[in-house]
C-alpha cells in the first residue's frame, strides 16, 4: 500500500500529539509536587499558673526530660504556711468532733454541777439584799443608789445562773445533734480549705505532661512572672509528622493512604517514602508558612498530614519536597 508523503505527515502528526497528551496526563495526574514542614504532635508552651518569682527552671535549651520531670516551679512558702496552719486547725475540729462523739467527760459534768450551784448561791444572796435594800429604802435607812446598785447586782446574778444552768444541763444531757453537725461542718470546712491549698501548692510546680526535648527557654530562677507567663517551649521528637497544604485546584488528588516520596536538601539524593495519614475535611485560607516569596497567602487550601516512614535524620521545622503517587 502506498502512502503519500503529505498524508505520512499528517499521521506522524497525529501520533506525536497523542504521545505528548498522554505524557501530559501522566504528569498532571500521577505527580502533585509540594512543599511541606516538619512537626510535632506533641508541641506545648509551658506556662505558670500562678504569679511569683521562679524557684526552678528544670531544663535549659535543647536538654530532654522525662514525663513526670519537673520543669519549672514558683516560690510557694506562702502557700505551704497557709497549708501548715490548715492543718493544725483540721487537727483542733477533728478533736472536737471526737469529743462530741464520745460525750462530756464525768469531770466535766462535776464541773458544770458545781458552777451551777455557785451561781445559784449567789442569786439568792443577790435576791435577799435586794429585797433587804428595798425595805430599808422605804424606812430611809439607804438611798436610792444603793439600792439601784443592789437591783444591777441581782439582774447580773441572775444572768449568771441562767447560763450556768443550761451549761449544766447542757453537759449532763451528753451529746446534742446539733452539735455533732456544727462539729461535722467545722471538720468538713478545714479539710475543703485543705484540698484548695493543696490544689494552690500544685500550681506552683509544673511537671512534663510527656517525654520530649526544651525548644526554648524564656525565662531564669529568679524572674517574676504573671499567671500564664510562657516560661518553656517543648516537643516530643518521637512524635513528628508532616504537615502539607495543597491548593484548592487540586483538591480531590490526594487521599488517605497514598504513598509519598519526600526529598530534603539537607540530604541530595536520599528519597524518604510515606504515606498520606489524614486528609483535612475543610477548605480555608493558607496557614502554612510561605516558602515560596513570590507566592501569595491569598489563596485557598487543604491541610494533611503526612507520615514517613523513617525519621532518621529529619528535625522539628526542617522543610521537605513531596511528591504524591498514584
């Protein structure tokens, strides 16, 4: 079969841009190349929960810790004289309780009897010279002072006696109910004021919520801080991720458990291969830093997360290449 040159052309034409549309789709499709940081999951400002002046420090700038650690602490003598003083009292309200619980003791009962029967002694004593001073009063024998002063001493023996009787009567009966709640309410107060001074001393010491490394230390032992004043930066450099945005345009492209290569130039040639772990449900302006300056934050996109399956090598902060395939 013969075939013209013009219409041979015409074929290798074709051919040519069939090959060029299809390498074309391949690019477009299987290679979405990006930007990228490294963090951690685990990435907290350490800050005081109360105001003072810093006692302790734990760590300085890059030093690890342990969970458990204690990384900062504010002077807390105040507060444990508070505590101390609580205690003493709790220990005065537990006494009474228990004495109201057992009952008066027989001394006590002898006691209120016989401050009772003095009181009662000097009312009468108090009652007859009245009555004497009122009937000498009327033969002009005293004045009227004397037996006014006569009369302010009964009115006092009197009070006297009322309130030795209900003492005694009081004690004799034993223990009343309300006074087994007054005691139960004051034990109940102290030990609340305790937890509360407990909870105080607390606040003054800040222990490591996880295992990880001080990215930076703000301030020294010494220092005056303010309640919420960020004394350290940490991170755990075992927990670490990549976090990624892609533009709007490409939304769709990526999903969860694609696989990833990253490259850094830190490390020309090394490949370290992931995979997609989360894939954000929400569209919103760029957050990431720009590493591009050319480029426009004005733009919408996509957050994931990338996971890799190695580390080793790779630091909090360091910014890697990715490419996403298909």
């Amino acid at each position: 079969m013969k075939v013209s040159i013009k219409g041979g052309l015409a074929l290798l034409l074709v051919l040519l841009t069939a090959l060029w549309a299809a390498a074309e789709d391949r690019v477009t499709s299987q290679d979405l190349v990006t930007k990228g940081y490294i963090e951690s999951s685990q990435d907290i400002e350490v800050s005081s929960r109360v105001a003072g002046v810093l006692a302790t420090v734990g760590r300085q700038q890059g030093e690890d810790f342990k969970q458990g650690d204690l990384l900062l602490q504010v002077e807390d003598e105040k507060a444990l004289a508070r505590f101390r003083q609580s205690q003493a009292l709790l220990q005065e309200a537990q006494a009474q309780l228990a004495k109201v619980e057992r009952g008066e003791r027989r001394e006590d009962i002898i006691a209120s009897a016989a401050a009772e029967r003095e009181a009662l002694a000097n009312y009468n004593f108090a009652d007859e010279e009245l009555i004497r001073k009122e009937r000498l009063l009327k033969a002009g024998a005293v004045t009227r002072y004397e037996r006014d002063q006569a009369k302010e001493a009964y009115d006092v023996a009197v009070n006297r006696y009322q309130a030795a009787r209900a003492q005694a009567e009081k004690i004799s009966s034993g223990r009343r109910s309300e006074d087994l709640e007054i005691a139960k309410a004051a034990v109940s107060r102290v030990e609340a004021d305790l937890a509360f001074l407990e909870a105080v001393i607390r606040d003054h010491r800040v222990v490591a919520p996880f295992a990880g490394v001080v990215a930076e230390r703000l301030h020294e032992p010494g220092e005056t801080v303010q309640s919420g004043s960020v004394i350290l930066r940490i991170f755990s450099p075992t927990s670490l991720r990549v976090r990624v945005e892609i533009e709007e345009t490409d939304v769709g492209k990526v999903a969860a458990g694609d696989r990833v290569s990253a490259s850094s130039d830190a490390y020309p040639g090394r490949v370290f291969s992931g995979y997609v772990r989360e894939v954000f449900p929400v569209i919103q302006r760029r957050r990431q830093r720009n590493f591009d300056p050319a480029a426009s934050f004005d733009i919408n996109t996509q957050g994931l997360f990338v996971e890799l399956d190695d580390y080793s090598g790779l630091y909090k902060g360091m910014t890697l290449t990715l490419r996403f395939e298909k």
